[in-house]
C-alpha cells in the first residue's frame, strides 16, 4: 500500500511540474508580438498575437454574433479571413459549406491571431451595438418559460426588423459569454425588448435570465438575424414557431397588425401539452381586428386530465393541413431543428421556395 501511494503521489508532484512546464512555454512560444489586423476598410488595429479573432473584434467593439460564447459549437462567427488566418481547423469543418471553404470563410473563435491579417466582415455587423438595460418586469409564461422585459438605457433606443434576435451577456470570469434570444416586442417599441427565456438545466444564459429580478442591470448586444419581410403587402406571411420559438413570431405578428392589419397571415404554434402554451388569448384578441389572420395551436402529448378541443400532433402536420398551395407566400420558422426539417418539407410541397423560408435554431 506504501507503494502505491508513494507512486501516486509521485504522479501526482510530476503532473504540477507539467502543468507548471506548459503554462510557462505557452507564455514564451505563445506570444506572437504585435499583430495588425485589418477589417474591410477600416484602418488597421494593433493587438498582442496569441488570442482568438473573435475577442479581438470584440475588444474593437465590433460585435458579431457567437449564440455559444465563442465554443466553438453554433457556428454563428463566421466571417472572411483573407489573409494571415493560417489553416483551417477540424472544429471549423462540420459549420462550413464547400462553397464557404473555399471562399476563405472561417469561425472567428476558432481562429488564432498570430500574425498580420486581413478580414472581411458584413457590412451590418459593423452596425451592432452594446446596450446596457435595466429589468422592468419578468414573469413565468409557463413552467419553464420566462418572459423578461428589458428597459434600454444606454442607448436608449434600438432600431430592429420584426423577428431580430439579441445576445445577452452572461456575467462572469474569463472570456466574454454571451447567448442569443429573439426579440418578442415590435420593432414600434423602441425603448424596450421583451425576451422569452426557456430554462435549459444548467444552461448558462437560461439559468442567469431566470433569476435577474426587477431593476438588475443587464447588458446586450444586437440587433442580428437574416429575418426581413417582403414589403408587398400581397406576399402572405407564414409563422411556424415551437416553445420558445414564439418570441420571433409573436413579434412578426404584433408588427402586422398594427402597420397592415388587413394581410393575410399564419400562427402555427406547437407545444407538448396545455400547460406550455402561451399567449393564445392575446393572439385570438389580435385576429378578432385582423380579417385575414389564422391561428392555430397543436398539442404533441396533451394530458390525459386536460380539456383541449384543439389540434394535436406535431406542427408541421397542422401546417400541412390548413396552409394553402396558391400565391407568394414568406414563411418564418423558429424551434427545435427537428420541428424546422420536418417544416421545410412541408413548405417545399405548398410551392414556398427555399429563399423565401428564414429560420432560427436556438
């Protein structure tokens, strides 16, 4: 026995010495001096090499999106690096098309400035700006869906399109963490958002939202998001959301009825039972002014002790069933990524092309 704890503290003494070597050597190998970097026409900046691209635009105050706070795991930073990004990684592969490989696409967090380089970013990310907000109200829509109203402080206004998302900033040690959530309010309300918030167990950014209390400080960035509707007021518009996905939708359709209460358009909403329904009184509120809007929420497990006369099964299925084959039609998806597959097809097959179908994942 003497041996073997001899043994394993040996071990255990020569796995500090390592840890001790290799903290050291990445200090003195690590360090790439100075590095300029250079974003679109914009007058190069200078930085201590070593670090990921994606802190360094954040350090500019250049704020494109990262839903998973730079892990490497949604693939939302991508930008151009044309010059100075050095080889692609395994852990950029599986977010990039052919197309964007070849095109010099990369993950901003994955990416190592280590020497000059020169990056292309769009043009709008350049437009993202960093707000500081105060908790005006939060309240639980269902069991574990939170609805959070955020007054905009500095600045005090946002300009968005309906269906945007922000990204809040998590408090804590070490690298910038933020997380995405959909702006549920229309874009009329300049001075607030509102957001939807799901508790993930052990989510980082669910877990701090749903339990900032009125008055906290929060800060966020935004406005992102491909979400833009068609200004014809002939192209029916077709939202198709599942939990936490109402928040795009709920601000789409908030937005039509107050600007073109007469357009034709769809709610689609999909939940597991009653209880995670949210928001279906105000909806029916909304159409009873709105001629041409149709509502439509489907239970997948409805309860055995509930009363529900609606529909059940999945949303797509209700989709497939109430939507129509004729004229131009936008559709807007947000849910879980099994929801907006099954979705796609069915749009495919109602004559919905691809361009015309935006989606969110988170």
């Amino acid at each position: 026995m003497t041996i073997y704890l001899q043994a394993a503290g040996t071990l255990a003494v020569l796995g500090t010495v390592l840890a001790a070597v290799l903290t050291v050597a990445n200090r003195l190998f690590a360090n790439y001096g100075p590095c300029a970097v250079t974003i679109n026409d914009r007058d190069p900046f200078t930085i201590d090499g070593g670090g990921k691209l994606l802190d360094a635009l954040y350090g500019q105050r250049i704020f494109i999106p990262s839903a998973c706070g730079g892990q490497g795991t949604c693939g939302f930073c991508k930008v151009k690096v044309l010059e100075g990004g050095g080889p692609l990684l395994p852990t950029e592969t599986p977010y990039l098309t052919d197309d964007e490989i070849d095109g010099n696409v990369r993950l901003a967090c994955q990416v190592k400035v280590k020497q000059d380089m020169t990056v292309e970013i769009r043009a709008d990310y350049l437009d993202v700006q960093e707000f500081k907000a105060r908790v005006k109200s939060a309240r639980m829509m269902t069991r574990d869906t939170r609805e959070v109203t955020l007054t905009l402080l500095e600045p005090d206004t946002i300009d968005f399109r309906p269906g945007q998302y922000v990204q809040v900033l998590v408090p804590g040690k070490g690298d910038p963490q933020f997380r995405a959530y959909s702006i549920s309010t229309p874009p009329s309300r300049t001075g607030e958002i509102e957001l939807l918030i799901r508790l993930i167990p052990g989510g980082l950014g669910s877990t701090y939202l749903h339990n900032v209390q009125e008055g906290d400080a929060v800060t966020l960035t935004g406005p992102y998001g491909e979400y833009e509707m068609a200004p014809q007021k002939d192209t029916a518009i077709v939202c198709v959301g599942g939990g936490c996905g109402m928040a795009p939708m709920r601000s789409i359709l908030r937005h039509i009825a107050e600007t073109e209460p007469d357009r034709a358009c769809w709610l689609f909403f999909g939940a597991r039972t009653g209880a995670d329904t949210m928001y279906m009184d105000d909806f029916r509120a909304l159409a009873a002014g709105m001629p041409n809007f149709h509502v439509h929420y489907a239970l997948s497990e409805p309860a055995d002790d509930e009363q529900w006369d609606g529909e059940t099964g999945f949303i797509h299925e209700s989709v497939a069933r109430h939507l129509g084959s004729d004229g131009r039609r936008q559709a807007f998806l947000c849910g879980p990524p099994m929801m907006i597959e099954a979705t796609m097809k069915v749009l495919r097959e109602k004559g919905i092309d691809d361009q015309d179908i935006f989606y969110d994942e988170f």
